[in-house]
C-alpha cells in the first residue's frame, strides 16, 4: 500500500513540474488535500539491491530500517506526523519513473523528491558509517550549510554521543545528494561503525537500536521546541 502511494505522490509531483510555473510549486503542493502532511520523514538508507556498506553477514540496508522503524514508533508516540520512506527491503530507484539516469541516481533524486513534496519539517536520513580503521567508532552526523540544519545536527549528536560514550562533532556535507537537493532541514545520521566490532555488535542488537531511537526522538523534540516559535 504505501509503495502504491508513494508511486501516486511521484505521479502528483512530475504532473507539478509539467504544468505549474516553478514559482507557483510550493503553494499547489501545500494546498493540495491528497497530499500527506508531516513534521518528519524518516530517510532509510539504501534497500534491494543496494546493500550498503556490509560485514560479513551483517548489511548496513536491514540495520537502517530495524533502527528506523523503532524510530517511527517512537516518534509517532510523541504525537508527531511521521512518514518513513519505506518499511521494507526494497531499492527506491524502483519507485522513480520521473527522472533520468543510473540506478544511483534514481534512488538519491526518489528521496529528496519525496520529501519536497511533502514539505516536512525536517528530514533524518539514518545509515551505517564505514572505516579502514577498524578502531574507529561511534555516531556522526552530518548537516547542511544551513542554521536549521546545523542546530538539528548538534543536537543529535549529542544525543547519541550519551549513548556511545564519545565525544564527537557533527559535521559539514557539501557532497551528499539528499542534503543539497532536499530543501527542508535535513541530516545525515550515521548511527556507528559496522566495521568497528563493538558498533557491529550493538547495531545488531534489538535493545541498542531501541536506545538509539529514543535518542534521536529526545533531540528532535528538544529541536522542536527551539524552533516552534520561529
């Protein structure tokens, strides 16, 4: 059903690009009732065919959405409108018939086409980080050059540095498709290292993807009161 959808919301949202002036977008989609709305979506990382990065058995695409849906249930508790952009092991390039291209490329315009259209009021795009040091460990994330963004960054990242005990940085993306294409604040958030064996471990275990997702709704609600009276 909601791939379904998803494939309806891409119809809605090349017929947007046929027939309205680039100027007159942003008010027809947020007036257009058969539109979802939401305060987030829920970015899964890779799916299908693109894996991710992968240790052995262990591919980052099923950690993300494991992670992702304990996040959506979390958020969704705290009363917030959230749309995850998919909730099984399937690549969103298949969904994309509006744009040109690789495979690659297909899937990265899927993800920031969606959430322009939709227009919440954050994206968190969740993924497995990857190093040839194998000590390296712990969360990052990643922002756009942008305040919104870069609030939304440190306070994930503080967040989930409690859960792993580090002490890091978020950082500046200039290179990312989804944070240079998708307009509302959005984030990269790599949730730890499947090639450090600790961070493997853990990301693989049900009881720490629960306290990641609850770290990420503690910073997101700690955002949204920052930024509600703007």
């Amino acid at each position: 059903m909601w791939r379904d959808l998803k494939k309806y919301l891409l119809i809605i949202l090349l017929a947007l690009f046929l027939c309205v002036p680039n100027s007159q977008l942003a008010s027809a989609a947020r007036s257009d009732p058969l539109l979802p709305t939401a305060d987030i979506i829920l970015d899964v990382g890779h799916g299908g065919i693109d894996s991710g990065t992968m240790v052995g058995k262990y591919e980052e695409k099923d950690m993300n959405l494991a992670i992702a849906k304990k996040t959506y249930k979390s958020l969704v508790k705290k009363g917030y409108r959230v749309i995850i952009n998919r909730t099984e092991d399937y690549a969103l390039s298949d969904d994309n018939t509006w744009s040109y291209g690789s495979r690659h490329r297909k899937d990265l315009a899927q993800r920031s086409g969606l959430a322009n259209t939709i227009k919440p009021s954050m994206m968190l795009s969740l993924h497995i980080n990857w190093s040839k040091k194998s000590n390296t460990r712990g969360p990052l994330v990643i922002y756009q050059n942008q305040s919104d963004s870069i609030l939304l960054a440190s306070l994930l990242q503080d967040a989930l540095n409690q859960v792993y005990g580090t002490e890091e940085l978020p950082v500046l993306g200039k290179k990312y498709h989804v944070l240079k294409y998708t307009k509302c604040p959005s984030v990269i958030v790599e949730l730890g290292f499947l090639s450090n064996k600790s961070d493997r471990k853990l990301l693989n275990e049900s009881h720490h993807q629960a306290k990641l997702a609850k770290a990420i709704t503690q910073a997101v609600e700690q955002y949204f009161a920052m930024t509600q009276s703007k």
